[in-house]
C-alpha cells in the first residue's frame, strides 16, 4: 500500500468514538461497546492504523462490517436460551466467509455509518485482518437503514452480503433485488437474533467505492471527541465552540422531563422532552428518534429534521446521549450539524428527508 498510515493509541480510538457517538445523532451504538471492541484487540497484540484514500492503492480490497438491530439488544427468551454462545466474534465469522465467497482477502475496512459501536465495528475488523481502516464512512451520520447511505445512493448494491449473530449462525445472501430488500432481510435476521446482528457487505476495490463515501468523517469526529474530552460540564461557551468545529450551532439547553422508548420492527422508537434552562427557559424541546434522532421541535414548532444532524449531550458528562437512554432529571444540550451533502440532493432527500418521517414539507437546513 502506497502513502502512510496514522497509528491509533487508546486515547485516539476513544477520542474517535466519541466524536462518532455524538454524530451518530443518539444511534450508532455505545461508546462502551465499541471500547471493548478496541480493548479486545488490543489485548491480542493488534495494531489500529487509519489511512485516507489517497494513501492506499487504487486495488486495495476493502468491505464494509457493521452492528444491526435495535440501539439496545432484547433480553434472551427461551428460543434464545437453548442456542449456543459463538466462540468467534461474528463480525470476524462474517468477514472469513464474505472473503472465501469473492476468493480475495481484505486489506482495508470502511465504516458503514458513524457511531460508538459501529465505527468501532468497523476499526477492530480491520486490526482483527492486520488491515488498515479508511479515513471516510457510507453515510456521514448514523442511519436506521442499511440504504440510507452513500452507496445506496451511488448504485452500489450490498449484496452478496453475511450476516451473522452470536449463537454462530451465519448466513450468505446473493441475488438481493435491491438494499430496500437488503433492508428487509437483514432485519427480519436480527428480529430472531435478539436484534443484534453483524453484517459484512461491499467487498470491492477502493477504486470501486471511492466516489460513493464521505471522507475525512473519522478526522473530524476524532477532532470533536477530543475536544468533548476537554470540554468544561454544563458550560455554553465550550458547547457552542464543539457545535462550531462542525459548521453546526448549539440549539438548545434543559433537563430532561419525560422520556419512553419501544423496540418495534426491529428498531427503537421513541421521544425525549425538555424544560429550557439559562437562555432557553420557557421553551419545551422534544426530540424524536427512530434509532437516530429524527426531528426536533421547540415549544411544538419544528426546529430541524433529517438528514441535519440532532445531536443530544449530557452536559454534566459532556458524552453523547445515546438512544434510549434519556433519564429524567438529565441536564442535556442539543446541537445541530450540517448534513451530509449527499444527503441534501433530491435522491438522498427522498431516502432520508422529512418525506422518510412522513411529513409533507420541504427541507429547509437548520445550519
């Protein structure tokens, strides 16, 4: 491989997902799921290396794994009790199967979307095959939907795909009609996987994928991680310099006064409310999600909505508010980022605008 690659320290992973929970807009997974992810490799003697594409060679192979499901996995039932615990990790079980379907070994990994989890998926994959992970994501956010993303939008189809879960079960799926039934299928295996699966699919060449990813995405939430790290509690001016560093703006600060959340079709649903403090007293915010954040209203008007990117924080933690993990009584703050340009285009606002959320209006950017 051509150019030079970055070496990731612990700091650095935990920087880098962080910033990613936070432009997971609350989905994407947790932070501390992804910790273990990194703390497992490196406990195996694995490096992390994180590579633009200009820096590796037009044939490099890469695929892109990731978690999927619900935000939080359902408790085991009794169809669940009598079946084995994996003694490989499933992510590593599906990539050693994607590659002996295409007859190539991977050098490279992408993130499927940005989050605690995923973007971890993601990098421990990589370590895992003594690979490199790309400096870019498919879709610049997290996204409940495996064709909101940027090879959805480009024509790239996911399969052949594999799925597997943590009882070992694996599956290899070709011939797919298209990512909405990509979509279908996958979901309908997490719905008997405890809705937590893993997937692998876009096994290709990065000549191939190239023009359909959103680059320089883990730079800029390892830029944001680190200054969430530094970040004073429950301090405006900190928050609206972290809003800043994304072209984005702080929206709104209050304490969370009600909240509920369910698992339906394989995703969690749900709101979170607010009680405006300091500048914002008065003001009721509520926030909307299907996995990831979805709109946002202030005092029953709409504020903003996909594809801009609703950002929640704890402000006394100063980490990302992952869904649905909202609790009454929690100073919050909500940031607003720009959305992913490819997004914005007529095709991306048809896959994952307010039409997505059923509302009949045009998209107007918040930022």
């Amino acid at each position: 491989m051509p150019g030079v690659t970055k070496l990731l320290d612990r700091e650095c992973l935990q920087d880098l997902l962080h910033g990613c929970a936070l432009m997971g807009t609350g989905g994407g997974g947790e932070v501390s799921a992804g910790m273990r992810y990194i703390d497992e490799a490196l406990a195996a003697g694995k490096q992390f290396r994180i590579a633009s594409a200009r820096e590796l060679a037009p044939e490099t192979m890469l695929c892109t794994p990731y978690a999927l499901g619900a935000t939080q996995a359902s408790a085991a039932g009794e169809e669940h009790r009598r079946l084995p615990t994996a003694t490989q990790a499933p992510i590593v079980t599906a990539i050693k199967r994607l590659q002996q379907h295409v007859g190539s070994e991977f050098s490279a990994t992408i993130a499927c979307e940005l989050g605690g989890e995923n973007t971890a998926v993601a990098a421990y994959a990589a370590a895992m095959i003594d690979g490199v992970l790309l400096d870019a994501d498919a879709a610049g956010r997290a996204v409940p939907e495996i064709s909101h993303s940027t090879y959805y939008l480009a024509g790239l189809p996911a399969a052949p795909l594999v799925l597997s879960n943590e009882f070992g079960e694996t599956l290899l799926c070709e011939h797919i009609f298209d990512d909405l039934r990509a979509e279908d299928i996958a979901r309908s295996f997490a719905m008997v996987s405890r809705n937590d699966i893993v997937a692998v699919d876009h096994a290709a060449t990065l000549s191939a994928l190239e023009h359909a990813l959103y680059h320089g995405s883990l730079s800029l939430a390892a830029q944001l991680g680190s200054l969430m790290r530094t970040m004073r509690p429950n301090n405006t001016q900190d928050l609206t310099a972290l809003a800043e560093a994304a072209k984005g703006k702080l929206l709104f600060k209050g304490v969370i006064t009600a909240c509920d959340s369910r698992i339906e079709s394989g995703f969690t649903l749900g709101y979170i409310e607010a009680a405006g403090i300091e500048s914002c007293l008065g003001k009721t915010a509520r926030i909307e999600f299907k996995n990831e954040n979805m709109l946002a209203t202030i005092n029953g008007v709409l504020q903003v909505s996909i594809p801009d990117l609703i950002c929640v924080l704890n402000t006394e933690s100063n980490q990302a508010l992952t869904n649905p993990n909202a609790e009454l009584g929690m100073k919050v703050a909500v940031l607003v980022l720009p959305a992913p340009a490819h997004f914005t285009t007529p095709a991306g606002l048809k896959a994952f605008g307010p039409a997505y959320l059923g509302l009949d209006q045009r998209y107007i950017p918040a930022v």
